[in-house]
C-alpha cells in the first residue's frame, strides 16, 4: 500500500481487537465471541469481503443506511473531485453551494420549505424536538411505545426500550408515549393542549419492523390539524426509497410539518442528518434575526456531506432503485411467507414494506425448549435470533441481525441495489437453518460460540 497514513488497515485482526480495548471492550468482545469475528477488508455494493476473500452478502445495510451500495464509483469520484478541486469543506461565517442545492432537492421532493442539517438522525431528531417546543410554545411530545429515534438525551425520551432508558433517567420531561396505531389515546393526549408534536415512524424499524394500518398516518395527521399540534414523522430508517416509494409517509396523502432523514442519505459513505419542516413552522422558531442561531452544528450541512447526500437522490433516481426496492421487496416479503407456511414451529410472522422486511420467531414451547432459549440468551444475550443470525454468518456468509427493541425479530434491510438471485441465497440459507431443527442450531451456535472463544 503506497499511502503510509493508510497501513493501519492492513493491521491484524487481533491487533484491531487490542485497539478496541480504547473503544468499547465489551461490545468488541460480544461480537467477537459469537463469531462475528471477521476482519473485513473490502466493501463492494451488496457485499463486504473479508482480509481472505471471502464474500459475505450484506442484508443487514448498516441498519438501512445502506441504499445505493457500499463504495459506489459515483460517489467516490465525486469525492475524489472535489477533494482534488481544493473547495472548502466547512465555512461558518459564510455559505456554501452544497447545502443550499441539497435543500432545494429535498424541498422539491417533499413540499417542505426549510432544511437543518446535522450529522447523524439522533442529532437532527434532537433538533426536530426544539423546533417543535419553540414554533409551538407547548412543550409535551407524544411518540409511541416501541420507537426508536435515537439515543442522546431528547431522542432517547422519546425512544421506546427500557433497557436503554432507565440507566439514564431522569430523562427530558413531557414526553408521552402510546401505542403505535391507536389514535384514540394519542387524542385522549391532544386533547389537553399541551402537546407540541406526535413523533412517529412511518413503519417502525427497531421495534420489530411493524407496520401500521393503512390510514393510520392519515388519521393522525387529522387529529395534529384539529388540535393545532404538529406531525412529525422520523424517516430516518425508511426513507430514502427504501419501502418503494422515496418515503414511506407517501403511501398516505399525507404532509408532515416536520420530517428527519439520514442513514440512507450518506451515500453510505459520509455521516450525514436532514430536520425539514414547513416554512411557517421553521419561521415561528427560528425566523427572527435573535433566533437565526439558536441551533446550529460546527460539522453539519458541510459542503462535501451535502454533496454526497444530494448525488446519492440523483442515483436512487437516475437508477431506479425505487422501484427496484418494490419488486424486489416484494418478492422477498413472498418468499419469507412462504417459508413461515413450512416453518409455522419457529416463525410467527413475516412484516413489512419493500426493502424494510422481517421475520419474528416464535417463543419455544415445552420444557426442553425453554431451556434451549434460556441457554441461547445465556450464550447470545438475546434469544434464537441472534442464534440463527451467527448461523447465517459463519456457515453461509450472510449478515444480518435482529432489531433493537425486539430481538425476537430478523431484519432484512440490503442496499436497493439488491437482486433476486441474492434473495433466493437468503431464503435457502435460512430455510437450511431451519431444518437444523431447535436443538441443531442451538448445537451449531454452541459450537461457534466456543470455536471465536478460543480464537485469538
């Protein structure tokens, strides 16, 4: 490698595991002992590739943030070109084209006037929770059991696991949560005239990919509208194509006064958060020459992110990866239901919208197999999914695993560059996982598990 500054990715697998006792010990060492172990030294579209050349297909995307592939040639010539064009990167006490262009496009795909860019979705949900406070003068936020929106301060009170709540309690004050897809006690809530927004996912992700009914967006909007509340809608996971449409609120005819993006945005190359919202909300918070700079961020909406961000719409457009993300979501959502028909003892239901897919397993039953699931969250922290997923990885080079609130759920979020061939390995890798049978993927994951132990 002729680069010096680049020799540290040429470092050992076990030099990096040395590096990480800086970073998070535990985490590095949970993912090392359940054998996701490997040193990958290549990312290439829809795989990554480990330091021997093995080739793993990635149905995990990075938590969906993985849309147009990794290292697409589009988007590292854009960044070779602009880096050789010497343009400044950051300017605080001026403005630059990129962000400005990148609001634009995003004003003209979803009607929202104003664009805050920050440099991740917990960061621009932050921001989307201020806006909403100061544009209302209300202070109370209602978000729904179940939801993820991040895990900063304000973002996690709005979030729904406690495991991830309670050790920092207490949180931000007014936040309420409810049922995803009961409207009546989100009114039961509005009614009382405190509420400045109702935060929702449009599917939720982290929650175990849940899907609402069909109007439910609708009708919240209308209840937002009668009580002088905003919408706010979080598309930080589903938007950006990845359900079918650019994002998943135009299933409905609906307009969100306040709307955040990010993982898919980043071109997966560069961190990269939008908060959008209505020019009349945007103007009552920040309109007024005092307000101007009463949130801001030193490394969001730089040029180069912005850049990124807009090139990555222009694939997703000029590719059609959205309507790929249709076709090919629906046949994987088919093929995963087929496969809950002749695997009705371990799958209880399959979910979801076009690339946003999962299956969610079923508790065992009987004495013997309780045992088995208290012996995989013992050996996996979790349940048989985090089983199966090990399994995917080392027997058949697929990554996946399972959604942060429900780990009893299997996600499937690949780049929408995704094809069906690379479905169909999806499908019979776990239809092979299955007939292992319970105890046969518990024998299978033991063993992996003692095998990354003992691995140096």
């Amino acid at each position: 490698m002729e680069n010096k500054d680049l020799e540290v990715l040429q470092a050992s697998y076990k030099q990096i595991r040395d590096w990480h006792e800086h970073v998070n010990p535990t985490l590095s060492w949970r993912l090392h002992s359940r054998g996701f172990n490997k040193k990958y030294a290549k990312a290439k579209d829809i795989y990554y590739y480990d330091d021997k050349g093995t080739e793993y297909l990635d149905f995990l995307g990075g938590f969906g943030l993985n849309c147009i592939g990794h290292n697409h040639p589009r988007i590292k010539q854009l960044i070779n070109d602009f880096l050789e064009s010497q343009s400044p990167v950051f300017m605080q006490a001026g403005i630059l084209p990129g962000p400005g262009a990148l609001a634009q496009k995003l004003y003209e795909l979803t009607g929202l006037e104003n664009c805050f860019f920050g440099n991740s979705g917990t960061e621009v949900v932050e921001g989307a929770i201020k806006l909403a406070r100061k544009a209302t003068g209300k202070h109370k936020v209602i978000s729904c059991d179940g939801a993820f929106h991040g895990k900063s301060m304000g973002s996690l009170s709005v979030s729904g696991r406690k495991k991830y709540k309670e050790p920092f309690e207490p949180l931000v004050p007014g936040c309420i949560q409810v049922p995803y897809g009961n409207t009546e006690v989100i009114e039961s809530e509005l009614k009382k005239g405190e509420v400045a927004c109702v935060a929702l996912e449009p599917i939720q992700g982290e929650a175990g990919i849940i899907v609402p009914y069909e109007g439910y967006l609708k009708d919240v909007e209308q209840l937002c509208r009668k009580y002088d509340t905003l919408l706010f809608l979080d598309e930080i996971q589903s938007g950006m194509g990845r359900t079918g449409r650019m994002f998943a609120y135009q299933y409905e005819d609906v307009t969100p006064d306040i709307l955040t993006l990010a993982k898919g945005l980043s071109g997966t190359t560069l961190p990269i958060g939008a908060l959008i919202s209505k020019a009349s909300v945007y103007k009552k918070a920040y309109g007024s020459r005092k307000a101007a700079t009463a949130h801001t961020s030193t490394f969001g909406g730089n040029n180069l992110s912005t850049l990124v961000g807009l090139t990555t719409i222009k694939i997703i457009e000029e590719d059609g990866l959205i309507n790929n993300a249709k076709e090919q979501g629906d046949y994987l959502i088919k093929n995963l239901n087929n496969l809950k028909e002749k695997y009705p003892k371990f799958i209880k239901d399959v979910r979801g919208k076009g690339l946003m897919a999962g299956i969610e397993f079923k508790k065992q039953s009987g004495l013997t197999s309780k045992m088995g699931e208290v012996a995989s969250k013992v050996i996996f922290d979790e349940s048989l999914c985090s089983t199966v997923a090990t399994l995917l990885l080392n027997k058949h080079q697929i990554v996946t695993v399972y959604t942060l609130n429900n780990s009893d759920v299997l996600r499937f979020e690949p780049a929408l560059t995704i094809q069906k061939q690379h479905i169909d390995k999806l499908i019979y890798a776990l239809e092979s996982v299955f007939k292992l049978r319970f105890w046969g993927m518990q024998a299978h994951g033991g063993k992996i598990v003692a095998q990354s132990v003992l691995k140096k």
